[in-house]
C-alpha cells in the first residue's frame, strides 16, 4: 500500500520519486523509500498483487502510473 499510495502522489505532482524516498527514510526511518522497495520486489509482483486484492477491496486499486509503468518493464 506504501508504494502504491507513493504512485498516486506522484502522479499528483507532489514530489519526485527521489524526494518521496527520502522523505519516507528519514520521516518513518524505514530502510527504503517506497520507490527502492519497488525495484526490490518488482512492479510486476505488486500490480498483479494489488489487481488481484482490488477485485474485493476497492483501497487496493492500483495507481495508473504503477500499472503503466509495471507494463514497460
């Protein structure tokens, strides 16, 4: 859902993808910005993730940006 919530930011122009992890580093202490998570898990295992999880639960929609981007990979 981080990631996700990061994709939907970015596509609102609050910030860019470099700032968002380094926001979510040094705001929440996590070890990875949801954009460096991303890149360990791969786009693809979290869109087919939240695809499959958005079919009951509609919070779980994927960003557009996500799926755009997971579909270049």
């Amino acid at each position: 859902m981080i990631i996700n919530e990061a994709y939907f930011a970015l596509e609102e122009n609050v910030s860019k993808k470099e700032e968002i992890d380094i926001a979510m580093k040094l705001g929440t202490n996590y070890p990875y910005g949801p954009f460096e998570w991303s890149k360990k898990i791969g786009l693809k295992n979290i869109a087919a993730l939240l695809t499959e999880l958005s079919k009951t639960e509609k919070r779980y929609q994927p960003a557009d940006l996500l799926l755009k981007e997971a579909n270049e990979q």
